[in-house]
C-alpha cells in the first residue's frame, strides 16, 4: 500500500504522544535499524512487541513464522534516481509504501534467541575513551556534574569520581552534545538535552550499559506537541546512528581481545 505524506502525517498523529515516544525508546534500543517513528507505530499495533524482523529475515536466521500471523506495519520511503545539475545521480524521496515486520513472539525461534543473539558484554571504558572523536580529560567536578562537552576547546571533561560504567555513559552523552555541535543542529538547550539524553540511552543499551530509558514526564515537560515528537524523533535517530557508528569498533575490540 502506497501512502502520501499527508496520509503518513495523519496517520503519525493519531498515535504519537509522550507515552509512545518514551516506549519506543526501548523497543528502539535493541532495534536501532527502525526509525523511532517506525518504532512508536510497531508498539501501536503490538503493545508486548519485544523484536522484530521482515519475513525473509526470518526466514533467513533458520526461524519461521507461524501460520496466521498478521504482520506489524512500518513505513518505507520509496526513493527514484534522480539526475542534477552536475550530471550526477542522486536518490529523491517520492513517497511512502506499507512494508511488514513479525515479532519474536509471532514466530517459533527458541527462548534463548534474544540472549544469543543480543547480549552485549560492556567492552570497557578505556574502548571508549580509545575511540572518543574528541580528547577526553578527568577531574573532580561540584556535585551533581558528571561531565560537560567544551565547543571551544572540543573537548569532554568527565568526573573522576564516577564508576568505569558511568564514566562509559557520561562519554556517550557528551559526545552527542559534540554530534549535535558538529552537525550545526541548532536547538533549544532543553530540546538538545532530550535528544541527547534519549540517543545516549539507546546507544548505551546496544553496548550492554545499564542506563535508565527517559519517563514519559521528562520527556513532556520539554515536548509539547505532536510535531515536536515526531522532529525530535527524527534527531534521534541522526545522533543516536551516528554515536553507533562512533564507538561501534568498541565490540570488534571485544571481540578480538576476549
């Protein structure tokens, strides 16, 4: 099924709210591929959805799904090659399509496939601070500072004080102030504090850092419409992709060093 953009914009609002953003939020964490609109749809149509995959996917990871299962819908934009000025190629958005995704619980993958598929060992501080974009200093900070990003001196100061694991996740959030400084995204302090604060949580969650999702109230007291949500949403997705692919080497070291 095709759907224009004012179809999608209709449809995105008759069930983006804070409840939903904050959910997906962690259904977006072991599902970093989907948008985080995409996410809040799933989550529309499946309230205990825990992880999902198209059919061939599936398929694929020698897992089946099981007969009568209705799909979850998700947006797919349709893209057509364009030529400019230069003589170049470049892809142009045209429109939107229906594509379909299971979750686990509509298939017959054993219990222990998320565990084997998904768990994630913390790869250790000093991973981190090896592949920081930015030099990364220590030092006792007041009470309450854990760390703060320097645009004039591009660099991240953390607090000696903090554990190996907080130190980990106050780099993350520190580095998506400097992501968001880089990219020339200007924002409101307190919009770009949500933005960060949720991007850190999901790329925190895909390393296997215990971090605490954002509340539906924290997220209310700085969003307050639906078309803050969904630009908001679309923010997330650039800093939180972008913190990924940032320290996503940390598990190659991991892996070659276990």
């Amino acid at each position: 099924m095709k759907l224009t953009k004012k179809e999608l914009d209709s449809k995105l609002d008759s069930i983006v709210n804070c409840e939903a953003f904050a959910r997906a939020l962690k259904f977006k964490a072991l599902q970093h591929s989907y948008s985080h609109l995409n996410c809040i749809l799933i989550q529309s149509q499946r309230s205990n959805v825990t992880y999902v995959l198209p059919f061939k996917k599936w398929n694929a990871l020698g897992v089946s799904v099981q007969k009568g299962e209705k799909g979850l819908a998700i947006i797919v934009p349709r893209f057509k090659k364009v030529e400019k000025s230069d003589g170049t190629k470049d892809d142009e958005l045209v429109g939107f399509a229906t594509g379909h995704v299971f979750d686990i619980s509509q298939t017959d993958a054993p219990p222990d496939f998320l565990i084997s598929h998904l768990d994630r060992d913390f790869p250790g501080y000093q991973t981190f601070l090896e592949l920081s974009p930015i030099p990364v200093s220590e030092r006792p900070l007041r009470k309450g500072l854990s760390g703060y990003f320097d645009s004039k001196e591009l660099a991240i100061t953390i607090s000696s004080s903090l554990s190996e694991a907080d130190k980990a996740l106050t780099l993350l959030h520190e580095t998506g102030h400097y992501l968001v400084w880089k990219n020339k995204l200007e924002l409101p302090q307190e919009i770009e504090e949500v933005i960060v604060e949720c991007s850190a949580f999901i790329a925190a969650s895909k390393f296997g850092l215990d971090a605490t999702a954002p509340s539906a109230g924290y997220i209310a007291g700085y969003l307050h419409n639906t078309e803050d949500l969904r630009k908001v949403s679309k923010v997330i997705d650039k800093i939180s992709n972008a913190l990924l692919r940032t320290y996503e080497r940390s598990e190659e070291y991991a892996e070659s060093n276990g």
